[in-house]
C-alpha cells in the first residue's frame, strides 16, 4: 500500500522541527519526505492541512492487566484504546498475574496480542527476579530472546540489596535495560497520600518523600558500582529530578520518566478524598510538580508515561485508603502532553520527542523517528479542536479518570501503524 | 472546601455531620445551645423526647467502641429513634460484603439516619457521597481524620467551665498524628476563636506541617502547659511502641505524662480533660484523673446531649420546644 499524507505540519522529535511537507509511505516504511520516492504512485491520499503529524506514541509504562486481571481489562481492551488514542506501542511492566518471568507468559502477551489485539505493538518487561520475590534472578537470557526488552521488578522493590546488586550485574552483563521505580516499603508503610499538609488535615496514613529519595540514592549508587544501564520510573519529587540530575552529570548511565498526570496534578486535587486521585507514587506538592516540569524542560526526564492503571468501578468505590491505586491514562496522555505544550512547557517537537523518540532510543524499539526508512507508525492531530474530557467515553476499559471535565485542545483524527490508517475518527 | 456542600444544605442546615472542618462557628454555637436544652432533659425522670419518633437509626461500628456508641444509643434512645445497632467487625463485611453493599442493604431497611465509625480516613464521606437523599451520616470516627461530636462534646465541657473561648490557650497533649479526636478539637476550638491552641507531642506523633491546621507545635510538654486554662490529654495507644514511634510507655510518662506536679504550670482553674479511655500512668497520673480540676466523667455525660443535639438539628429541630410538640 502506498500512501501519501500531504500538507501536514511534519513535527520530527530527532531534529525538533515542525515543518509542513508531506510524507510518502511505502511497504510500511516512511519512503519519502518532502518528494517522493521515484516510481511512487499514492493508492491513498490523506490531507492533512492544519493538522500535525506526528509519530506514534510509546508508552513506556502502562498496565494492560492481561494475564490475570481480566475484571480490570484486556489487550483487547487496552490496544484499542491505545490505537484510538495515538499509542502504537505499549511497554507492559511485569506485574501481571502470573508475572512476566518466563517465557510462556511473554509468548501468551504476544500471542494474545495477535489474536485480540488492535495493531498496537506490546512490549514485555520482564521481571528481575523469579515471580517479583526478590530472590532469585530471573532467566533474563531467554526471556530476552523473547522479546523482553528491559527488566525490571515493577513495584516491587528487592528488599535485598544483594541480590538487587547481582540482578543490576547480571543484567548489565548481558547489556540489557535495567527499570527501577524507586520506592522504599518500610518507608511507603501503610500510606496513601504524599506527606504535608493535606494529608494532616485529611489524617489520610502519609508517604514521605523519603519513601522515592532513600531508595533512588541507593539505586543510582548501585548503578555507579554496577555500570548497569538503568532507567527510573515514574519519578513524582523534587528531590528525585536533583538527584537524577546530578547522577546524570557524573555520566552515570541513567534515565528516567514520570507519569504526565504527576505533571498536573497535586495532592491539593484529593479534595473530598477522591478516591481517583490515589496513586503511587502519591500526587505531590505544587513545588514537586514545578520541579518535575522543570526536569522535563531542562531533559532530567526523558520520558513520559501514561503509568496506565485502568481498574473496574468497584475497586475505586471504596473510602479513599481502601481504593486502589492508579489512574487510566490512555485515554489522557496525548491530551496532556498537549496541553504541555500549551502551557508553555516545551515546544512541541521536544515535548512529543518524550514520548517518541527518547523512549525508542532508551528502550531499543523501532519508532518513534520521523525520517526515510523509518516504520510508519504515525498519528495525525487536529491542533483546534477542543472537547471536554469524560471517563464515559474512555476507550479503555478502565474509567478510572481524574481528568473528568478537563477542557482540551487537539484531539487524534488517525493513526496509522505500518504504514496502514488503523483508526479514523 | 467542598465539604461544605455536602454536609450543609442549601439554607445551610446540617444534613449531615462528618467533619467540624466545613462548618462555621454559627452552626457550633447552635449545636452547643441545643445541646443545653437536651441537658436538663438528661436530668428529668422521664429522660425522653419525641423528636426522632418513626425515625430509623442505625448504629454501624466498624472499629470497637464503648463510649461513643453507648452514648449514641443512649441519645437515640432519649429522642424516641428506633435503633438498629450493628458490630460490623463481626458480621457481613467480614464475609466479604463491600462497605457499599453494605450501606444499601440497610438503605433497603428504611433506615434514616446512619451513625458510623470506620477505620478508613474519609469513610464518612464516602458514606454520604453513596446515601439516599433524606438520609443522613454522622461521623462517629473516620480513621484518623475526624470525630466531631466527641470534638463538640468536648467544646461542651470547655464551656460549661470557662464561658468565652477567645481568653483561652488550650493545650492538646499526646498522640496528634493517629488522632481523629484532636483533629476535629483543633478545627473546633479555631472555628470558636480561640485565642491559641497548642499543641504537645514527641516529633514522631506529629504530622507534617502540624502548623498547618492552625496551632503552635510545642515538643516540650513544661513549655507547652505554661499557662493553659485547658488540658486535653490524648490517649496513648500501646501498639505505637511496636512501630518504633516510642521507646516505651515508662519514658513517654517521663516526658509527657500530666502529673501534678506539671499541672501546676497550667492556670490555677485550669480544666484537665481525656477522650477516654485513659491509661492511669502512661499519660496521665490517677491523681490527676481523680482530682479536683478532672472533667474526664463530665464530658461522658455531656456526650449524650450534644449528640441529640447533633441529631435533632440534623431532622431539623433545633432544640426542646420544638421537638415536645412533635
């Protein structure tokens, strides 16, 4: 199929330029920019005058819940919204149930994938250790050559420091991408809301920030003595964007992303004890949330995430401390990411970079790039027009939202994956 | 603050009663009048009124509770409710009912007035959120976020001994991190204009910001007496050894156990009071419970009229005249 999309605004994260040009894609591949390529006879024609295009979105962090959560939500489910939302690959942690420490369960996601799924390439992470038990290492050889392309043991820390050594070792060995979301769970205890003020007031159990920073300092000194490629996840302080700042400084080989909702939201949002405001890392304060911006604009973080946690009604239905925790965020992150924009956080083409570009390149997956020979995995964005965002209409399964009647502006009009328009709205 | 809205109504009558937080000092003062009135009732032979007559009340208890559901029932009791009381620890939720199912298997019951203690922050809330319209919530301890009546029981005592709150310094002593009690005092005595409320605690039973609610943080407790027309001593819960909050029960009385010694520091007429239940020689000293400047035993009695009070404002009867022609 040959396809050409003419007069679109051509946002390219590599060389962060938006220029308006039109693309010619062929055999699933970006075969021309600008001009086509000799011989080149469009089958289809998109016009995409006034809109961007843009590469599809990765997601480096999101929970499809299959295996084992089925009540919560599918690849079925979770693709579609996905596809539906200009995400064309998902990195899935390996926290679902059985966990993704072998390789029948990274044959069952990818077999899944293909039977139900929507187009959108998955990802697995696999697990560090066996089962997340923070014992043994995980086969990290075969589960790489399985298509696990990182390892990480989702948010289960390893509590202990040996082992968490030996599997940082292990795996750097093998050069493969460690992911650590930092968290420490003698420090985390029984919390559900970010330590200060509301939290007192609310008298909501509290997670100091201590409960991300304690850990984060042991981890990055474990990547200083270990060498091993790591990235951070879901970052949500102040403190942690100084840390990885200066870590990076020293050249140590590390990365890192925060969920884009930590990038609106503070803990003041709870409000009546709105159980769709619980998550954890915890909503931080003003200042965490202006430092985190900060560390997206000045590249401390290098990738943002949607930190997907879609969940059935019931499991939000419950007294603040008792829900669970985690929001839907398919359905939000291009919104978001455009209202970054907006707001003046980073000019778009740097902006989207986090969402494209940096994550392929950390990750070590195809797209995400806007240049000849690069898969045509691209989405197209109407930039004026507006809508107000409600969970009703959510694709995903998961209505678990804290962005309901949020105003946004720009909204997805394609995606294409391969080369092929796989949604038109 | 939205809790505002859900607790008040549109003329800005109590619907429900989930926080003192949301509530302005007007409301207060009327549920301390109203209060009065029911106290001479608690002292008449015949200790009952009509105004919750055909009403349904049901006591839900989550966690355990001696003093605050007795009084509650005994409230019920005196304004004529029906009563309906249920120790949920031992029943359907523990076979794995939701905290929902529950609430409308009894809305299912015609009940009108629900009465709740859980041990989750914000369950109250929750519980109002999820309620029929016409049928009403009453916070009887939400984890560690509030517990107003005790709070109002407590403004209660405080000024049936000291009349004018903007004079006093009130002090609250002990565990403030766990405790709901000193949560809803805190917003309670602020809201009635006290003129300081301190409060005194090792830095392991702060919260962050403490400040923050409205008070001066004193982790001295001879500092913090100095002066006080009020006492508040909090109970002290064992289990905050095993957490490594403290080291043991024999120095926290060390450093903040009242005695009479330190009582001395407080105002001559200074009025020492506990939420009950006390532990003799942890936090306070048996002679200082016993002794003279002790309302501990008052406020249990004046917990039952301020929570008739609470109930009978909430049915929209503001007091005993009204409620004796009902």
């Amino acid at each position: 199929m040959n396809l050409q999309i003419k007069n679109g605004q051509v946002v390219n994260p590599l060389e962060s330029t938006v220029i308006k040009t039109d693309l010619f894609l062929q055999d699933g591949k970006i075969a021309g920019l600008g001009s086509a390529p000799k011989s080149f006879k469009a089958e289809q024609t998109i016009d995409a005058a006034d809109h961007w295009v843009l590469p599809g979105l990765i997601d480096c962090q999101a929970r499809l819940r299959d295996p084992g959560e089925p009540e919560k939500a599918n690849i079925e489910s979770e693709t579609k919204a996905a596809i539906e939302n200009g995400i064309t690959s998902l990195c899935i942690p390996p926290d679902t149930q059985p966990p993704i420490d072998n390789s029948a369960t990274v044959e069952l996601i990818h077999h899944r994938n293909e039977m139900f799924g929507h187009q959108a390439q998955v990802y697995p992470i696999g697990a560090l250790t066996r089962g997340l038990g923070g014992e043994q290492l995980s086969n990290m050889a075969s589960l790489r050559a399985n298509g696990c392309i990182a390892f990480s043991n989702a948010k289960v820390p390893l509590a202990n420091n040996l082992v968490q050594r030996r599997a940082m070792d292990y795996a750097g060995g093998q050069h493969s991408l460690v992911i650590i979301q930092p968290l420490d769970h003698d420090l985390l205890a029984n919390g559900c809301a970010h330590e200060g003020a509301v939290a007192t007031r609310l008298g909501l159990p509290a997670i100091p920030e201590a409960a991300e920073t304690a850990a984060l300092a042991k981890d990055i000194e474990l990547v200083a003595q270990t060498g091993a490629r790591t990235h951070f996840g879901q970052l949500s302080c102040a403190r942690s964007v100084d840390m990885v700042r200066r870590a990076k400084a020293k050249g140590l080989p590390i990365t890192a992303d925060c969920a884009i909702h930590q990038l609106f939201l503070t803990d003041h949002d709870i409000g009546n004890f709105d159980s769709n405001m619980f998550t954890i890392p915890p909503l931080r304060s003003q200042y965490d949330r202006d430092a985190l911006r900060e560390g997206v604009a000045d590249g401390t973080i290098d990738c943002l995430c949607s930190d997907h946690q879609p969940h059935e009604v019931d499991a939000k239905l419950k007294p603040f401390p008792s829900a669970e925790p985690g929001i839907s965020g398919l359905d939000t992150l291009l919104p978001l990411a455009l209202r970054l924009v907006e707001e003046g956080v980073l000019p778009l083409a740097e902006l989207i970079a986090k969402l494209t570009l940096n994550p392929t390149t950390i990750m070590g997956l195809p797209g995400g790039r806007m240049g000849i020979d690069e898969v045509a995995d691209l989405i197209i964005v109407d930039p004026d027009s507006h809508w107000v965002c409600s969970a009703s209409s959510f694709v995903s399964k998961g209505k678990n939202t804290p962005f309901e009647g949020w105003d946004f502006h720009g909204s997805l009009t394609h995606t294409l994956v391969a080369g092929n328009v796989v949604y038109k709205r | 603050m939205p809790s505002n809205s859900i607790q008040l109504d549109d003329n800005g009558k109590l619907r429900h009663f989930l926080s003192i937080e949301g509530l302005n000092q007007t409301i207060l003062n009327e549920i301390l009048d109203t209060a009065d009135s029911f106290t001479s009732v608690t002292d008449r032979t015949i200790k009952k009124v009509p105004i919750l007559r055909g009403k349904t009340v049901a006591n839900l208890f989550f966690e355990a509770s001696t003093r605050t559901r007795s009084t509650f029932e005994l409230a019920e009791q005196r304004l004529s409710a029906d009563i309906l009381s249920l120790n949920v620890t031992t029943s359907a939720t523990v076979k794995g009912e939701s905290l929902l199912d529950t609430l409308q298997n009894l809305e299912a019951m015609q009940i009108d007035m629900f009465v709740i203690r859980h041990q989750d922050s914000g369950s109250a809330h929750f519980f109002a959120q999820h309620v029929r319209p016409g049928v009403s919530v009453l916070n009887a301890g939400d984890g560690q976020h509030e517990h107003p009546t005790q709070a109002m029981l407590d403004m209660y005592t405080i000024r049936h001994h000291k009349q004018d709150f903007s004079s006093l310094r009130v002090a609250i002593v002990g565990d403030i991190l766990h405790s709901r009690v000193a949560r809803s005092q805190i917003h309670a005595l602020n809201l009635l204009n006290t003129a300081e409320v301190r409060v005194i605690a090792p830095r392991t039973l702060l919260p962050m910001d403490t400040e923050s609610l409205g008070v001066s943080v004193y982790e001295d407790l001879e500092q913090g007496l100095e002066g006080v027309d009020v006492i508040i001593m909090l109970r002290l819960q064992r289990e905050r050894m095993r957490g490594a909050l403290l080291p043991s029960e024999k120095e926290y009385f060390r450093e903040f156990g009242l005695t009479q010694e330190r009582l001395q520091l407080a105002k001559p007429d200074a009025i020492v009071m506990h939420p009950g239940p006390a532990n003799r020689g942890v936090e306070i000293e048996s002679s200082v419970m016993d002794g003279n400047q002790s309302v501990i035993l008052q406020q249990v009695s004046f917990g039952i009229s301020v929570r008739m009070a609470v109930m009978s404002m909430i049915v929209g009867q503001s007091g005993l005249q009204s409620g004796s022609d009902a």
